[in-house]
C-alpha cells in the first residue's frame, strides 16, 4: 500500500478540519490516498466535538482573546490548541475494529514519541476522572481512554476517530490527535462556562492528568523535530516508507467538506 505524508504546517482552524475532512471524503471516492498528515493552529484555537454543545464554551472569552474557534468532525470533548504538534490519519478500515485502529495508530505514536527521547507507553486501561457535575466532561486532557499515549500514568497524547462511506459500509476512517508539545492546553478552562474557582481546580486537574514532550524532556521541543520523529515512527511502527509530498491536496481531493 502507497502511503503519503504531507506536512501541512500552521493554519486556521476552518483550513485545518476542512483538510481532515477533504482527504477523508476523497478516500471514500477512491481518488484519494492514505495519508499521514502532520499540522499546527495559527491563530490558536479552540476545538470542539462532534456532538458537542458550543454552549459548553464562553463565546465571549474566546472573541476577546482572538481564538480561533471549530467544531471538529470527530467525537470527544473540548481542546485548546496552542504549541502542540495535531496529525491525522485518514486509511481504509479494513474491517478492522475501532479498537484495533486505535490501537494500530498508537503503535505509531509511541514509536514517534520516543524518538523524540520520552518514555512513553500506550495505556490500555480508561482511567476515569471524579465526577462532578458534566462541566468536567467538557475539557479533553482531563481523562485517558483506550490505547492512548501516556507518560508515567499522565496523557501526552488525545485522539478521536470517525468513520466515513456509504450507509452500512463505513471503511474510511478519519483519526486525529494533539500530540502536546507545551502546557497550554490547560488554557481550556479559560473558555469553558464554569466559576472561577471551578475553573482553577479543573485546570489543576488537567495538569496534574496530562503532561507535555517539552516537560517530559527538561527543554523545549519544537515543531519540526516533532514532524520527523512522527513521520519515522511511523515508518519504523508500521514498516512502511512515506511518499513525502508539500503540504498541498491534489486538485480532486479539494471538495467541500459536508
């Protein structure tokens, strides 16, 4: 199988999902490829799930600071994207389960997070959060779940997935994920709609649940070292050679995302 990989660098939230969605769709139609694609958010932003409520979120907060603002076509909850390297996966399922599909692309993960020099590991357990009231559920980085990338017990790495194709023969699947280069992804609870003081200890909560490549190896980590270490831990995990392209989609895969 004929991988690509694009390094699509940084750009606005709307650029960032529409791209997701257009290799996604593209691969349905069988003129796309698989792909792994590696991006940054300029300006910052804040994304949130499929199902979720913008409700969730200080809209007013958001506008005043300048951040950028989506609504992700996948699952789960809240996150603020700042220094952070986000990769996504788009491929044919195969049949294969969304357990094994995470799980496949863990194996890539942890494979690029130690090439950056980190320890890591993939947590097969879900490790639950205290539960206090549905606010908590809103930020991403508070809980870890199946097959996702930790430190010591902390998340490093959050991820959702979705699939794509015909009514009962949905084979396509989008995955796509923050791997935390720093700690401002506990800027979330800045903009979710909760009391000061909630806010804080939410913000401890995922400080104290989460950690960042940048402190897991005593200095900062930067972008373009993150983008090699995932294209060759891919390669290496997987046992596949990348077709490196510029961070541009063919002229059949621009179609507009639905």
């Amino acid at each position: 199988m004929s991988w690509r990989f694009l390094n699509s660098g940084a750009g606005p939230a709307s650029h960032n999902m529409q791209r997701d969605e257009e290799l996604a769709l593209a691969l349905v139609r069988g003129d796309g490829v698989p792909t792994l694609r590696v991006y940054a958010w300029k300006p910052w932003a804040i994304s949130i799930g499929w199902n979720q409520s913008f409700d969730e979120i200080a809209m007013e907060r958001v506008e005043a600071d300048g951040i950028d603002m989506i609504r992700r076509p996948t699952g789960g909850r809240a996150v603020f994207h700042a220094r952070e390297l986000t990769y996504s996966v788009v491929m044919d399922a195969n049949g294969r389960s969304v357990a094994d599909l995470y799980r496949l692309i863990s194996e890539g993960l942890v494979c690029a997070v130690r090439k950056l020099g980190v320890d890591a590991s993939m947590e097969s357990r879900v490790i639950d959060v205290p539960a206090a009231g549905r606010a908590r559920t809103a930020a991403c980085f508070a809980a870890t779940t199946r097959s996702e990338i930790v430190v010591g017990m902390k998340k490093l790495v959050g991820s959702a997935q979705r699939r794509y194709g015909a009514p009962g023969k949905q084979d396509v699947v989008l995955q796509h994920g923050s791997l935390l280069l720093s700690s401002e992804h506990a800027r979330i609870v800045e903009y979710l709609q909760l009391p000061r003081n909630r806010r804080e200890i939410l913000r401890q909560e995922l400080l104290n649940r989460s950690t960042d490549v940048s402190a897991a190896l005593g200095r900062p980590a930067s972008f373009a070292e993150a983008v090699v270490a995932v294209r060759e831990g891919f390669e290496e995990a997987w046992g596949i050679s990348f077709q490196e392209t510029p961070g541009i989609l063919l002229e059949r895969e621009h179609e507009t995302a639905t």
